[in-house]
C-alpha cells in the first residue's frame, strides 16, 4: 500500500472494486470509504515492513501481477474494516479483536502465549504481534488473564481510564459499560493499578481494587477469588487454541487432571464451543476427533494420545 497508493490505476482499480460490493455489504456514504482507505494505510505503516526490499520485488513482477494482489488485498480489508467498525472505537486503535458473544466465554490465546478468557458481551482489542515496550491490551467486559512471564516488558490492561500492569500472574478484569466500576481482582501474583494521574493500589492474591470510573476514587479490599470468577464455570469457546492451552482450562474447569503422553500434540490448534452442561467425556470426543488423537482415563487421570493432530500451530 505504501508503494502502490500514488499509483492512478490501483486507485481506479478500488474504486471498481469498491463499487461492485453488494449494497447490502456496503456502507453508505464516502466518508465510510475514506475512512476504510485510510485505517488500511495506517495498518501498513504499524506493520513496519521493509518497502525497499518490497519495492525492489515490485520492479521485477509485471504491473498487472501487482494490481490483482492489491485488488484483493483491498477487498477482505475493506469488508473486514466495515464489520469491526461496527463495533464499539478505541482511543488507541489496536489491530486485533476478539468479542465473546451471550451467552458463550471465549478462550483466546494471544501473540505473547498469554490466554484470556472473556465473559459473554466482552470484547478484547491486541495487536498482532507484541513488538512494543510493554504489551498493551484493551478490555470492555469481563476478562480472565493468565499472563506468560516477559522480563522487560510488562503486560498491560487498558480499561478506560485506568490501566493494570502485570509481570506474570493470573487475574480478573471487571469494566462493562453501563457499570459505574472497574474491578480487578487477583488469583495469583501481583498486578499494579492507576489511574490518569496516579497509582491506585498494588495487588496480591485475593486482592481486589473497586475503582468508580466518575471519580477516579479506588476502593481496596480482600475478596474470595473463587466466587469472583465463578463465571468462568460457564460456557467455553475455544478460538484457534492449542491443546496445550485447552488442558490447562480444562483442568481448572472440571478439577481434573489432563497429561500427554506425546508432548507434540500441545502445539495442535482446534475451535470448539462447550456448554456449560457438556460432560467432560463429550468434550474429550469433540476434542479427540477434531485433533485426530485419542484420550484414555487411568485412575484419576485422563491421557492424550496420537501420532500428531490435524492442525498445528
């Protein structure tokens, strides 16, 4: 996009595109178009590709070759940037969204290893790689985090006005709209909460900081972190997760204990949706039979087994 946008064909070329997409996909207006066109270059610039050795490509292909892969390029932003902008803007516009619907969790993994797990009507907003000096993420709803440990770069939790710093720990992230209070509470750890102006509170297991999001005022207290996050007890959808991600919320879900007998099927990635009222037998087929591999209970432990998966990341 950064070489081709100069260029008077391409822009003819999205031009047509744009005008043969079905009216009922398309946005009415122009300025949806110019918006479209200019979040699209602005997602080029955050990629922070080499152009010179792209551009150095470009000369040596035929022109045409060029057009076709913008054309379509161009298309599936387009239609992606139309259904995302539907949805509810960031003051700092991340590149990435994953949204839990009612009634149904999500189970996310993110680029960092860390795994969220969003209550229903809750959206989480990340970019697709965590290249930055910290890991910034962006929380409306409700939220479970159990953050992979980076020295240097801490992960950070944008909910409003306030913000929640972590190293390594699992917590929870209360903030839907309509509520007039940010709440996070820790399951293990330690996180750290501010405001715009000032911190709020360090965390520790079964801490909780209530902070009114009128006032900016904080209240902190000691809470039972089970009842906190008895919500995770509900439905689950796993999106594109590894075994190796799924066992562990598996684990936590059913009290049970899960193990691999071939460590290569942690990295096989599946999407399932579970009730809250699917035994973990009906689970376990769905899982197996996606993945291609087989489970076995001895005792009080539940086996994974196989010679690989149908799908890895």
């Amino acid at each position: 996009m950064s070489q081709l946008s100069e260029n008077d064909l391409v822009s003819e070329e999205m031009t047509a595109l744009w005008d043969k997409i079905p009216p009922e996909h398309q946005p009415s207006g122009k300025a949806d178009k110019e918006k479209i066109y200019a979040s699209i270059q602005e997602r080029a610039v955050a990629q922070q590709l080499d152009y010179n050795r792209l551009h150095h490509k470009k000369l040596n292909k035929p022109l045409i070759r060029i057009l076709k892969i913008a054309a379509v390029l161009f298309a599936c932003l387009a239609l992606a940037w139309w259904q995302w902008g539907r949805k509810e803007q960031y003051a700092a516009p991340p590149l990435a969204a994953d949204h839990a619907p009612s009634p149904v969790r999500q189970v996310i993994s993110l680029p960092d290893g860390t795994t969220a797990i969003l209550n229903s009507n809750s959206r989480l907003d990340y970019p697709p790689v965590f290249s930055g000096s910290s890991r910034d993420v962006y929380l409306t709803g409700e939220a479970y985090f159990d953050v992979q440990q980076q020295p240097g770069q801490p992960f950070v939790v944008h909910t409003g006005q306030f913000a929640t710093t972590v190293l390594g720990t699992r917590f929870n992230i209360r903030n839907y709209p309509g509520e007039q209070d940010v709440v996070v509470t820790v399951a293990s750890g330690k996180v750290k909460v501010s405001g715009k102006e000032k911190m709020l509170g360090i965390l520790t297991r079964n801490g909780q900081i209530v902070a009114n999001k009128t006032s900016g005022t904080a209240l902190r207290r000691e809470v039972d972190v089970r009842q906190v996050m008895a919500w995770k007890r509900q439905n689950l959808f796993f999106k594109n997760m590894t075994l190796g991600e799924a066992v562990a919320v598996l684990n936590d879900h059913y009290d049970v204990t899960i193990r691999f007998r071939n460590n290569e099927l942690r990295h096989c990635r599946f999407t399932g949706t579970f009730l809250s009222d699917n035994k973990l037998e009906q689970v376990l087929d769905v899982i197996t039979v996606v993945t291609d591999i087989r489970w076995q209970k001895e005792k009080d432990t539940i086996w994974l087994d196989g010679n690989g998966c149908t799908g890895k990341e």
